[in-house]
C-alpha cells in the first residue's frame, strides 16, 4: 500500500481486485497478507504511533498538524522546509489510509 493508493479493503465500488480481497479477509494467514503487503514507510509510521502517541492515530495525527501550523509538537525532527512540509503530508495520507483499512477490518495492523 503506497501514499496515493486507497485502503486494502474499499467499499463495494472497488475494483475486482479489491473485491476479491474484501471476500477474503477471514483468516489469520488473510491479515498476515496484509501486513506483509505494507511497506516500511508504513510500519515506521505504524510503529511511531504505537510507542510515541500510545497506539492512537487521533493524537499522532494533531502533532503533525501542530507541526505544519508552527504550533508546539511532540518531537523535533529537523527545521522547517519544504520537503518537511511535503512528508508530513505524506504521512497523513498514508495514516488516513491505514486507519480506515484498520477499521474497515476491525484489527491493529501491528499488532502480530
């Protein structure tokens, strides 16, 4: 799952691919699919969430948006610039795409 793909499970508008698997989401090996399936931008940000804002994607994303607004945030990770300002955008995209595949699966992607 990159950045500008939608969640692993879509709404039945989907495309077959998706259907397919939507239908099949219903066995441990099924979720183990899904979690290899996801790239390493994606455990960082998954694993940022569990050991900095205590497994809660609410408060991980209102420090980035603090963040962009110049408002005091969690962690320093450099000086303002506009790749930063590029990556955190990213980011909430990428964390607006695992929270609703989270959801829609009713699991915590990083949780094994």
């Amino acid at each position: 799952m990159t950045a500008d793909q939608g969640p692993l499970i879509d709404s039945p508008q989907g495309d077959d691919r998706t259907h397919k698997r939507e239908s099949s989401i219903n066995s441990t090996s099924d979720l183990q699919g899904i979690r290899n399936a996801l790239s390493d931008e994606e455990w960082m940000l998954l694993r940022v969430r569990d050991e900095l804002y205590g497994g809660s994607w609410d408060q991980f994303v209102i420090d980035l948006k603090a963040r962009l607004s110049g408002k005091p945030y969690v962690f320093e990770i450099g000086p303002p610039s506009d790749q930063l300002i590029e990556t955190i955008g990213n980011h909430l995209r990428i964390i607006e795409k695992l929270r609703a595949t989270e959801t829609q699966l009713g699991v915590n992607l990083s949780i094994q």
